[in-house]
C-alpha cells in the first residue's frame, strides 16, 4: 500500500470517522476535559493528514512542486510528458483548494478576534471596576450575566444584577469558573475551532468540533468551579444566572442553550458524574498523540525515501 493511501486512509478516518464517534460517545461528558483532549486530537490529526497529502501529491513524481524542482535542476527531460496532464492539473487544483481553505479559516479567525476586541472597546464605556477583585469589572445591568472575554485587565464581567442575586460563595464559584476558562485558554481553542470549521465545512468531524466542543469546555470548567466551592454551589449559581448568548469570542458562565444548561446543571448534581477515570485519560491521551503523529511519520518516511530531484 503506498504511503499516499495510508495517509488518506488515517485523514479519512479523522475527519469524517471520528466525529460522529466522539459525538456518540457518552464518557465524553463524564469526562469533558479528556473529551475535549480527544476531539482536539482528531482536529489536528485531520489537519495534519491534509497537510501531508497535499505535500506528498506536490512533491510525487506528477507534483508541480516536483516539477519546478526538476526545472531548477534542469532535468525536466528525464520524464517530460510522462502521465499527461491530469496529475497536474489534480494538484493544481488541490493546491488551490489548500490555499482557499487556509485563506477563509484566517479570514474567519481574524473577523473573530476583530468582534472580541471591538466588545472589549464598548466594555470601557459601559462598564465600572470592581474595587474588591482585581480581575473583575462591573457592568451595571439588572439582567444577571457573567462571563469572560480575554483581554490584559479585567477580562472577567459581572452585571450589577448578578451580583445582586449571588451570595459571596456563589459569586466565587462564578469566577472560579470564568477564571477557569482563561487560565486553560478555552477561548483560543474555539476560536481556532470555529475558523477551522468554517474552511473544512465538509467534514463532519470538523463541524460536530464547533457543536461539541463548547459544552465540553463549559462542562470542564464547572468541574475545576465545583472542585473549589462544591457541585451544589456551582448548581445552584448557574440557575441564578439568566440565560444569554455570549459575546463573540467570549465564554460565559450561564450557556445561551437551555438544553446545554440543562444537561450541566444534571451532571451537576448527579454525585457520581464527575469523575476522572485515569485509564480512559491515558488511553485518550495516546490515541489524540497517536492522531497528531502518524500522519507526520507517513509523511516524513515517503518525502526521505523519495528522490526530489532526478
């Protein structure tokens, strides 16, 4: 089997496979954080995939980056017009295929962190410092809301109404939670997430990723809030807070989704459902490294053993 085979074969696997399966898969919200790590490997092996096929086309005897080499090296002759043309043109249009995508996945990337910082602009105008906690600023609005949106200073708001709601062990179950979200970066990884998604539409692991991946960091982010206050605090918090949508590239504490809301609060208050099963954590850990790395090795083996030039 040639290694261009093998490679498709593993991206196959990844980007159309392995979504629905993690989609199905009910130890995913038993352990969102492992979840996560598994859906975050499937995403870049698959992008890893696609880079290696991409280059091994390029680079095989029919690749137009073989081509140019053999006309720098002035040995085009050797196998001029062998294959005709439609090796060529199959790489030529899946190298703009490969270029398209990685253009609208920035465009997409940018746009997002352009809305996040104009949200975090406006913020300056409408909002007061909390003179208490240091990393909190107020927003006076009796809508009870609190979330995050990174930024230097002050990245974690709370509405006046909120804190009018919460008690003191509440407000920090809260802000253990947002605090949560920005120390493991969580808005990074969405926002690649979502960018990705939006050039590889196509493939179902991609688009379960942009569905799935948010609740999973919401849920991982109650584990470390429980862990702090307790599962009954954090419970009781989220059902204070109003149901909102989050700003772009932002990560709130209450999920605009009644149904996700719904399914943290039981998770919550289900006693056995927080758990860490260190099998399963090192059993995800491999195959998400698994993921990432045999498309390399594919791809390293066939471009050392293959003869760039003639």
């Amino acid at each position: 089997m040639s290694p261009l085979v093998e490679l498709g074969a593993v991206t196959v696997a990844l980007g159309i496979g392995a979504g629905p399966l993690l989609a199905r898969s009910a130890w995913c919200q038993r352990i969102p954080r492992v979840g996560a790590l598994a859906w975050l490997g499937a995403l870049a092996g698959t992008i890893a995939g696609l880079v290696g096929v991409v280059v091994l086309v390029s680079t095989g005897r029919h690749g137009l980056v073989h081509r140019a080499a053999e006309w720098a090296a002035d040995c085009w002759h050797h196998h001029d017009g062998s294959g005709g043309l439609a090796p060529y043109a199959f790489n030529l249009a899946l190298l703009v295929s490969a270029v398209a995508a990685a253009c609208v996945a920035v465009a997409r990337y940018r746009r997002t962190v352009a809305r996040r910082r104009r949200h975090q602009e406006a913020l300056q105008f409408v909002v007061r410092l909390s003179g208490d906690i240091e990393d909190v600023c107020v927003l006076d609005h009796p809508v009870p809301v609190a979330y995050c949106v990174p930024s230097r200073k002050r990245p974690i708001v709370v509405s006046s109404g909120a804190l009018d709601r919460l008690d003191d062990t509440q407000l920090q179950a809260v802000l253990a939670h947002e605090r949560a979200h920005l120390r493991y970066r969580h808005h990074l990884f969405l926002t690649v997430v979502d960018a990705l998604a939006a050039a590889l539409f196509w493939l179902p692991t991609f688009r379960g990723a942009r569905r799935c991946l948010p609740i999973l960091l919401e849920m991982s982010a109650d584990d470390v809030a429980a862990r702090r206050c307790g599962r009954r605090t954090v419970a009781v918090a989220l059902r204070k807070l109003a149901i909102a949508p989050s700003p772009i590239g932002g990560l709130a504490a209450q999920s605009a989704d009644r149904s996700e809301l719904d399914q943290r609060l039981a998770r919550l208050e289900t006693p056995t459902a927080i758990a860490d099963d260190d099998r399963v954590r090192r059993l995800t850990w491999v195959t998400a490294m698994t993921s990432v790395v045999l498309p390399g090795v594919i791809s390293a083996g066939w471009l050392a053993a293959m003869p760039f030039f003639c």
